[in-house]
C-alpha cells in the first residue's frame, strides 16, 4: 500500500512542476500530463500494466463533475450577459451542428457505419472549458468584442448537450429504442437538469448567506458537496447530471456569498486536480502502439473538426451578430477539444454497444491534435488576428474578480516617542495615496479629523492600495545569536546582499518593523525579504 501512495504522490507532484514548465515554455500542460501517463503505462517506460476502462470511466465521469461546475463557477455572468445568447446557442446548436457534420463526414467520406459516425461526431462536438479558462488566466488575454466571455460560457456549457448526443446514440446503437423515449429523453435532460440545477443552488446560497457554519472551512466542504448532489440528484431522475452542476455552478459563483474568491480558489486547484486525473489516466490506458492503425482516419476528422466543422458552426450561429470577421476566426480557432471527450468516449467504449472502430483511441489522437495544435497557438493567433484590447481585463469576466480598487490596511501604534505623539493629523506629512482612516483609543474608535491629535498609546490605520501587480518575495528568517557580529550594530551598517531587506524584527514576543537606526540585539530574529 505504501508503495502505491509514494507513486500516486510522486505522479502528482512531477504534474505540478510539468504544469509549471508547460507554462513558461507555452506548452499545454494537459500534453504533458497525458505524455506522463503513456509513459508510465503499458507501451511506457515504466510499464504499468492498466486496461480498465470501467474504473476509468467511473473516476473520470466524477471529476468532470467538478470540471462542469467550476466552469459555470469561475464565470461573471455580469460580464457574460451581452454574449448570453450567442454563447448559449453556440453550446447548443453549435454542439449538434458539429457533431452532424462531422458524422456526415465519417460516414460519407471514412465509410464508417451511420450510427457509429454520429457518435463519434457527438464525443468530439464539444470544447474544453478547463483548457479555454487555463488559457486566458496565465496567458492574460485580453480579447476584443466580449470574446473571452463568449469562449468561457461557450466552453463551459456546451459539454451537457455533447454528453445528451453521446447517451442518444448509444441508445440508439442498443436497438431497443422509439420516438417517443427520443422526445422523453431530451425533455428530462433538459428539463430535469435545469430546474434541479436551479433549485439546489438556490437552496446553497440561502445555506451560506443564513447558516454560520461551526468551524472556518466548513463552508468549502459544504460548496463541495453541491455539485456531487446536483449531479446524483439529476441522473436519478433521468436528468442531464452535467447540465446541473454547470447551472448549479454559474448562480452559485454569481451570488454574493461569503470567501468567494477562496473558494474560487479552492476549485481552481481541485479542477487542475481532477485534469492532472484525467490526462494522466487517458495516457496510463492507452497504447501508443495502436495509434498508427487509426492515424490516418483519427488525422483527417482532427483536421476537418478543426478547418471546416468547427469554423462552419461558429460562422453559422455568428454570422448575424455584430462581431468581426477575426472574432469568428478566433471562437473557431479556440474550440478544443479535451476532457469532456475523454470521458465520453470512454463511455462509449465500456456500453454494450459493438462498435467496428477503436473510438478511444481516434479520440484520443483527436485530442492529442487539438490541444497541442490549437492550444499552443490561441495567443498567437489572437494577436495575429488583432484581437488584444490593451484596454481591457480578462480577469474581469471571472467571479472571482472585484470591481473596486483592492485596499489594503496598515497598523500603526504610537509610542510615548514617536514622531506623531501629540500632533493633529493636519500637522503631519503622509505619503501620496495614504490616508489615516481610524484611530483606536482604548476601547474607542474614532473618525479622524484634520483637527483630531495622535495620542501616545494609540493605533491608527492607514488605508492604501494593495499591490496588484505579480509580485514574488522570498521571507526568510535569522535568529541572531550570541556571538553573531551584528549584535550592537545598526541595520544601516549591516550588508546583507543585493535585493535583500529586513522588513521586521521580532523580539521578546514583540513585532518591530524596522529603519537603518534599529540596533539589533541577542535573540532577535530578523524576517528578511528578498526578491
């Protein structure tokens, strides 16, 4: 058992520094996860023999739960609501759109049989959310025209109806199927799978904003526990699982409740989790030996998903909307394909439908392309296509974004010998954008005014921008020892190195911040900041 653990954490954290490589190099990370796995299985370096797909399909069916959520989660629908419609119609029509004329080509020009032609069109109709989202956040898009709201609704909500093709057909393939169970089925997917979405969002946001939960954290587990209802619930009933907790996810993270932004935090990590599981799992059960028997048929549906499918599609539902030409370039050229796929066409591999063709494997190749083709090239083929608004903020079309300036307050205590003892706030120099918002007087609180005087024995707090740009410090800390040199010296006279500052002074359970006139002392432990 132990064994297994060291190698389950091991794989984990080589993805976390994969995802850290991929991104400074511009690879997608999700090619690296999935290498990682056709290394460790059975054609792989490591060999690890592991062909079951009805586990896979199990653990991957779940983790794209929480993929679908957050994709409705991480989304401002503020920002989303003048794409509303096309990205919606997008999802739906633009889902199906593909999927037939990807059919189409499979049947008519691959000479696959109808009905397993349909399914593949169905697996591979919709694009990747966590990808879209991964893309814009590191790579700091900002799109012209709303594209990147469109691309993040569209991404998020287009998987529900590839998954309601996907369970059609294989219906269908069964043989034991009527009109009248087609016309049932699309309603409980429908239907079913809003209104219960819907309904325990609702239920979760008058839980957070009414309950105060016991233990800080508590909250998290609670928002976690959502989505595997909304998704059980669903299913039970006949419902569409995925349309649920993508509903679920875009009111919940469009609600005011509490440690929003942690939580958008939170399952941020658990969705890059759960790709890191999948990825991984797809590489680890496949056998890259296999792939030149499907390449040249897996290579020409990549190609016309991705040249003619995709593009037809988007122009198709776009074309009576005021956007450019080069955003309809740009939607078409950022459908990827990924997890939701995966899933899917394990699905369909494990159901007791006999199919002629290796579906996993085409999709396999499918994805391979797409994501290593199309994802390497968004941000490129962004500013070919002149879509960047220096103007604008792609972190604004997240729920996790606020509107207001970011304020952060400093904490200030006024000894019998500070410079500010005994002066009124009119008397005193501050720096520019700094402003004395509070005094604290005992167990008083007090406005301050230009006439109000700073006592000794005070805390006053001071308002200021926080720092918003990426910035990196490493703190570390150094206790000072007896016989270390320093003891006795000012900060002014003590070199520590280039880039490096000691920004407090912790002594006798007391918290120092210091200038170059601090005289350090035994015992002293001095936080030092480096960048």
């Amino acid at each position: 058992m132990s064994i297994y653990i060291l190698l389950v954490a091991a794989i984990i954290l080589i993805c976390v520094v994969l995802n850290k490589m991929s991104s400074k190099l511009g690879i997608p990370m999700l090619l690296a996860f999935i290498v990682l796995g056709m290394l460790f299985g059975s054609d792989g370096i490591v060999k690890i023999p592991f062909d079951n797909y009805g586990i896979v399909e199990q653990v991957c069916s779940i983790a794209l739960i929480f993929i679908m959520f957050y994709g409705g989660f991480g989304t401002s629908w503020k920002q989303a609501k003048p794409i509303a419609v096309n990205a919606v119609l997008l999802s739906s029509i633009g889902v199906i759109f593909t999927a037939l004329l990807t059919g189409l080509f499979c049947y008519f020009l691959l000479g696959f049989d109808f009905l397993e032609s349909m399914l593949i069109g169905a697996v591979i109709s919709s694009t990747d959310a966590a990808s879209v989202f991964s893309i814009l956040r590191s790579k700091r898009l900002n799109l012209k025209d709303n594209t990147a709201s469109l691309l993040e609704v569209e991404s998020g909500s287009n998987d529900p109806c590839s998954y309601m093709l996907t369970v059609i057909i294989l219906a269908m393939m069964s043989g034991d199927f009527s009109g009248g169970q087609l016309a049932y089925m699309v309603f409980a997917q429908v239907v079913y799978g809003i209104t219960i979405g819907a309904g325990i969002a609702l239920i979760a946001t008058w839980c957070l904003t009414k309950i105060k939960f016991a233990t800080d954290g508590f909250d998290t587990i609670f928002v976690f526990s959502m989505p595997l209802i909304a998704y059980a619930a669903s299913t039970l009933l006949g419902g569409n699982g995925y349309l649920s907790t993508y509903i679920l996810g875009i009111i919940l993270g469009n609600q005011a409740i509490p440690n929003k932004k942690s939580l958008v935090y939170f399952f941020d990590g658990i969705t890059g989790l759960m790709q890191m599981l999948i990825f991984f799992l797809l590489g680890l059960l496949s056998f890259p030996s296999e792939l030149p028997k499907i390449l040249l048929p897996s290579l020409a549906i990549a190609i016309f998903v991705t040249f003619v499918a995709r593009p037809l599609a988007v122009f198709a539902i776009l074309l009576p909307s005021k956007g450019t030409i080069n955003q309809k370039l740009l939607v078409s050229w950022s459908g990827l394909r990924g997890a939701a796929s995966i899933v899917f066409a394990i699905m369909a591999t494990v159901s007791p439908t006999y199919m002629k063709n290796d579906i996993f494997h085409m999709v396999f190749f499918i994805v391979l392309f797409s994501i290593s083709l199309q994802g390497s090239l968004i941000p490129f083929m962004a500013k070919k296509l002149d879509m960047i608004d220096d103007n604008s903020n792609v972190m604004k079309t997240f729920s996790d974004y606020s509107d207001e300036e970011p304020i952060q307050f400093i904490k200030l205590p006024i000894s019998k010998n500070h410079l500010w003892s005994g002066k009124k706030i009119k008397e005193i120099s501050l720096p520019p954008d700094i402003l004395l918002v509070l005094i604290i007087r005992g167990n008083k609180r007090i406005i301050p005014k230009g006439s109000t005087t700073i006592l000794s024995g005070d805390v006053i707090i001071l308002s200021a921008l926080s720092l918003q740009e990426d910035f990196e410090a490493h703190l570390t800390e150094m206790k000072i020892d007896k016989d270390n040199n320093w003891i006795g010296k000012p900060l002014a006279e003590i070199t520590l190195g280039p880039e490096k500052l000691v920004i407090v002074v912790k002594r006798n359970h007391k918290v120092i911040i210091p200038n170059g006139k601090t005289i350090v002392k035994e015992n002293d432990i001095l936080v030092i900041s480096q960048l």
